[in-house]
C-alpha cells in the first residue's frame, strides 16, 4: 500500500538525560530533544493484517495534525519541535476515519463496511494508570502515528478496541463522504472536550470563555463552548484567515494578539469581570499563560492543551487570591468522550466540517504538510481515495 513516512536521526542532545527505558525502546519520551533532520516520503509499504483483536481500516480522511507538522518543523538545529513521545521511522496520522474491511477472529462488535473512527491513545487497560480509570497517562502506551504506524496511509490496522462507529453522524450529514470527513474530526475535539469539560470541569452556561489559537483544537474549544451555552467566546491568533474561522465557529469576536494586549481585552469585553476559562491551544505558553493569570476571573480556570516544552513563570498569589487552577490536558480517552463527541455532531449541535480549508490525495500528503506550515488553512485533510484535486486557492478565500 502507499503511505507517507518519516524518519529521523536519532541524535539526543548533549544536555538531555536519556533514560534506560529510551534507549532500550527506541522511543523519545521529549521528541524534541532527540530526533533530528526529519525526512517525509510517500513509500509503498506491505499492507496491514489484522490481529486476533484488530481491525484494518480503509483510511478514508485523516486529518493533518500540528503534531504532525512538528515532525516536519525543525528549529535551528535541525530537531523536530514535537515534544512528546515518539518514535521513527512511523506512518504519522491520527485524526481519521474509514470502513472496515477486515477484522481478527476474536472481534465480535465490529464488522466489514461498518464506518468507524479510532482514539489515538492505545491504553494497554492492565497498569495502574489505566486500572484507576486514567487511560491517557498509561504506563504503557504507545500512540498511533507516533510510536505506531498511523492513518497517513491507505489503509491501517487498529485494535476493534479503540473503534467508534460513526453511523449515527453519517445519518444526520445523509452524505458518506461528508461523515468520514466529521468523523476525522472526532479525535481532535475529543482533545477540546476532554481539555475544558473533563479536566478543567467545564462552565456553567453563561461562562466567559477566552481560547488562544485558533488551530483545529482551539476552533473545536470554541465550537463546543458555544454549544454548552458559553456566555461571551473570545479567540486570539495571530493568523487572519484563523480569526475569521474562529468567529464562524462561535467566537463572538477574535483578535490578534500582537495588536491588542489579551489581558486588557478580555477584562474591557468581560466588563471587567475576566474569563471564567481559558484555553490554551496556542502552544506558546509563555506568551499566552501570563496574560491569562492577568485576566482570570475568580474561580477561573486556566487549560493547557496546546504541547510546548517551555517552563513559564507565573505568579502564584493570583492562583491564591482568585482561587484560580490551572489544568493540564492530554488526549481523549476515557470519561465517555468520544461517544459524546460522535453525539454532539449527530446532533447538529457542532459541525466542525466546516474548518476543512484544503483536500489532499495520499500522493501529495507531503505538500499538504509543507502548505500547513504556512499557518494559513484551519485543517487540511488526507482523502485516500481523492483523484481529482481542486485548483488549490488562497486559505485565507477558503475561509471568508
């Protein structure tokens, strides 16, 4: 089958305390202060069976991650900027969706034609993190398209475990094609979801809500505060045709951070009050965080989603004063989130299709990861079976 690849050089950096378990595993815990000079080609690779408890996937939309594109980025010495835990060679891809067309003897929920999505967080369900209910901090885990070969293919192998049928989204869109595009979306909401509702609690209906970036995660942040009744949503990124996604997704107005200072904005349109909850899905936090701790209303909350290995200094006496917290966030799995999602879209109540600016084929994934670092598109996806590709436009007039 054809997939993308990347590779990379494993090169830890001087200063980085390698691990035991690092070196044994081949796997960098911080990616990037490991792997260097990344490499992305569309290769032919052998087609995925499935396992006793696996099913193989037709991959009909995957999703391009900014995960995925800190494969791509390096910084100036040549090391990928993905912080977490990775390991290459890999088919990178995680946010997908696709039919069924082969299932392990021991697979008895899932079947050939069945349309499904898949979580990206493997949970082994036998540590102790999992045991007590907290799947996305697995002690053994391994991550699809990063540690294991991911969706940026054109077909992948996933244990029937971590499936969710989308048939009830493809009902409410009446469109196949349409819902496996909803469907690749699951996963990254999923983040949003589990970011503002289940770690950070989630608001009351009426709440101040301010997101920082507006990338698929921060425009999931805004479509779901929306949804759940948010009183005022503002949006911050530095990327105009962002700004005007993010308002088309629910901001009641965005802005750009270099032409405003956030703090005093989200005070002036809080009436002073601040923000009940803040998102961070910038992944810039020591640019975003001290402004949120200027404008955190009391009992407010700040999330982190966004991945940047960054130490931030933050004053602690506001946390006290304000009785702020602050909530770190990583993955979707668990706590009902992804059926919750897959119900919020069969709904109606978000349509996040709606920030798909660009459509690849498989064979020219590599310029679609290439045309993301711009930082122009909201989300482009990865459609296998694509032959014939539009006259690509401007992002910025794919969003207007």
């Amino acid at each position: 089958m054809k997939a993308v690849v990347v590779e990379a050089k494993w090169d830890p950096r001087p200063d980085y305390p390698l691990s035991d378990w690092e070196r044994e595993t081949g796997k960098a815990i911080t990616g990037s202060s490991i792997w260097r000079h990344p490499r992305f080609a569309i290769r032919e690779v052998p087609d995925p069976a499935p396992g006793p408890d696996e099913v193989v996937i037709r991959v009909k939309a995957c999703g391009v991650c900014g995960s995925d594109l800190h494969f791509y980025e390096t910084d100036a010495e040549g090391y990928i900027l993905y912080p977490g835990l990775v390991k290459f060679p890999v088919i990178p891809g995680h946010e997908f969706s696709g039919e069924v067309v082969a299932v392990g003897k021991e697979v008895r929920d899932l079947r050939p034609g069945d349309m499904v999505t898949s979580e990206e967080m493997l949970w082994c369900g036998v540590c102790t993190p999992c045991r007590s209910g907290f799947f996305n901090h697995c002690t053994n885990l391994e991550e699809l398209g990063f540690t294991v070969p991911g969706a940026m293919a054109e077909y992948v192998a996933v244990k029937a475990k971590y499936c969710w049928k989308i048939d009830a989204i493809a009902e409410r869109y009446g469109d196949v094609d349409k819902a496996y595009e909803a469907g690749s979306l699951v996963e990254p909401t999923s983040v949003a979801y589990n970011g503002i509702f289940i770690r950070a609690g989630g608001f009351r209906p009426g709440a101040y809500v301010a997101v920082f970036g507006a990338g698929p995660i921060g425009l999931a942040a805004i479509a779901l505060s929306r949804a759940a009744g948010a009183g005022k949503v503002i949006a911050f990124d530095v990327s105009a045709p962002r700004r005007e996604m993010a308002r088309r997704m629910g901001a009641d107005i965005a802005l750009d951070p270099r032409e405003v200072a956030p703090s005093e904005a989200v005070r002036e349109l809080t009436r002073g009050e601040g923000a009940d909850v803040f998102v961070e899905a910038a992944g810039a936090p020591t640019r975003t965080l001290p402004e949120m701790e200027k404008a955190l209303a009391i009992n407010g909350r700040i999330v982190v989603i966004g991945r940047a290995a960054e130490r931030v200094p933050l004053y602690l006496e506001t946390l006290q004063v304000r009785r702020g917290q602050i909530f770190g966030s990583q993955g979707h799995s668990g706590d009902a989130i992804f059926p919750s999602v897959i119900r919020m879209m069969a709904a109606g109540l978000i349509d996040m299709t709606r920030i798909i600016t660009a459509r690849y084929p498989l064979d020219r994934a590599v310029e679609a990861v290439e045309r993301l670092s711009r930082r122009l598109d909201a989300k482009i996806t990865i459609k296998p079976d694509l032959r014939e590709v539009p006259q690509a436009e401007p992002a910025a007039a794919t969003v207007a």
